[in-house]
C-alpha cells in the first residue's frame, strides 16, 4: 500500500506543474471572463458596474455584431470544405503511384512554413491596387478590380490565403491515415471491378472519417478564431465597411478600442458556444467514433 501511495505521489508530482499551468492561465481567465461578462468594465481604471445580460443585448442591437456574425460564418462555409476537399485529393495523390518532382513537394510545404503575417503581407501584395494579380487581371480581361477596396471580395482574398497556407497541413494529415487504410480493401474493390474513383469514394473517403472529423474540427476552430490576417488587412479597422469584421476582430476592438471588456467577455463566450455547437452538430453529422469499429 505504501509503495502504490508513493506511486501515486509521484505521478501528481510530475502533473502539478502542467495542472499550475492549466489553472493559473486558462481556468482561472475563464472563470474572471465569465464574471466580467455580467459587468460594465472600464479597462483602464478597472472600475466595474453590474448590469446583468446588458452587455449581451447591446451586441444584439449592434450592427457591427451581426456583419462580423455573417463574414465569420461566410469565411468558414467556404474556407473548411474547400480545405478539408483539396487536402485530401492531394493526399490522395501522394499516396498513389503517381510520381511528384521533390521540388514540387518542397514547394508545396512553403506556405506551412511560413507565418500568417507574412502570408497575408504577400497577399496584400498581390492583391493591392497596383499588385501581380490585379495587373494580371487587367491585361487577361481587361478589367481591373480592387480587390482590397472592395467590400464584396477583401474577405475572398482572406479566404484564398487561408486554403493556400493550411492545405499542405492538412494535406500530410490525411497522408499518415492513408497509411493505415489495409491495401486488402482496394484489392477487393479491385475484384468488384471499381475504378479509381469509385476505390476513392468508397474506401479512402469512409476509412479516412475520423482523419476528416480532426481536419474538420480543427478547420473550424481555426476559422472561427481568424483574426490577425483580417486585422492586418484591414489596417484593425474590419473595412472596408465592415467587410473583413470577424468575431476575433470585434472583440479585438470592443476591448482595446472602445475600452469595453464586458462586451469584448460576453462576445468571447458566444464565439466560445458557437464553436462548441457547430462542432458537437459536426462530430454526431460525420459520426467519426463509429467508423473502422
């Protein structure tokens, strides 16, 4: 009995100092941002006003609320299934006998190497109204488009960036779970007469689930979190008009811009129960935890 008590105190000893971690910077923050979201905070004097669900009814009521409900959304409807499509085709590809040059492949991982903030610089250097892209437009169709002043597309120039620089991530994700597929299962949908499509939908596809439930799951946390592309972007101010606001974005401004910590707590546990939803509808949609049993 000794021997297993000591066994056990050595084992938490080993465990308090990730456990102090754990408490002292994400539980207890939690626990004080889930108490100021009930207050009217002034973040530079520290003094604070209960006032109750107010705070929520004022996002409510706040225009700006809502643009960055919707771009947030509309980023991640478009951003994670494209990602998650395009990473496991190239897998796909990887995996089969197709042979890739090394410094295609090398070329390939670049963008995953590379820091959001670089990555959105070069974007907005393609993309600015004198960039490669828009001159590249103009001469192919005539037509020039500004993309970065243009309410209706800053957002798509975030999209594209985002797919670029996470499906090389994503992409070595599905390789490893291609890995693990049994080539018996092809050679038997081999016999069945498939062809390489139908060997994709109905083996890789099924047996990859749980790879994609990961993919998808972390593409949505992610997405949802976007903030310092948009921020870059839009100089911090969400424009043009409100067309790059994002959930993380407002927050950023509530809290250090118009010095309302209450309101920037109350939208963080909204993005906080949005998230935890869309991923619970996620996990019971693909079902991950049942396939491969």
């Amino acid at each position: 009995m000794g021997s297993k008590r000591l066994q056990n105190i050595q084992g938490y000893s080993f465990l308090l100092p990730a456990m102090l971690v754990i408490l002292v910077f994400t539980l207890i923050p939690i626990a004080y941002a889930f108490f100021m979201m009930f207050f009217k905070v002034d973040l530079l004097s520290g003094a604070r006003t209960f006032i109750g669900l107010n705070n929520f009814a004022k996002l409510l009521d706040d225009p700006k609320f809502w643009a960055s409900c919707r771009n947030t959304f509309r980023y991640v409807l478009f951003v994670v299934p494209i990602q998650t499509i395009v990473a496991m085709v190239l897998a796909a590809l990887l995996n089969s006998k197709v042979k890739f040059n090394r410094a295609f492949l090398t070329i390939m991982f670049i963008p995953t190497l590379t820091s959001s903030s670089a990555m959105t610089l070069i974007f907005m250097w393609l993309f600015n109204n004198n960039g490669v892209m828009v001159n590249l437009i103009d001469q192919v169709f005539g037509v020039r488009i500004a993309f970065l002043n243009n309410p209706d597309l800053a957002l798509s120039v975030i999209m594209m960036m985002n797919i670029f620089s996470t499906v090389p991530h994503f992409m070595t994700v599905f390789l490893s779970g291609l890995q693990d597929i049994p080539e018996s299962l092809y050679e038997a949908a081999s016999l069945d007469g498939a062809n390489a499509f139908r060997k994709f939908m109905n083996v890789t596809v099924p047996q990859l689930m749980p790879i994609t439930f990961y993919v998808v799951t972390m593409g949505l946390v992610g997405c949802f979190q976007i903030f310092d592309q948009a921020f870059i972007i839009s100089d911090g101010t969400g424009g043009p008009q409100n067309s790059t606001l994002t959930f993380s974005l407002y927050i950023y401004q509530l809290a250090f811009n118009s010095n309302d910590m209450g309101r920037a707590t109350a939208l963080a546990f909204i993005l906080g129960a949005i998230i935890f939803i869309v991923t619970y509808i996620v996990n019971k949609w693909l079902k991950a935890d049942e396939v491969n049993g």
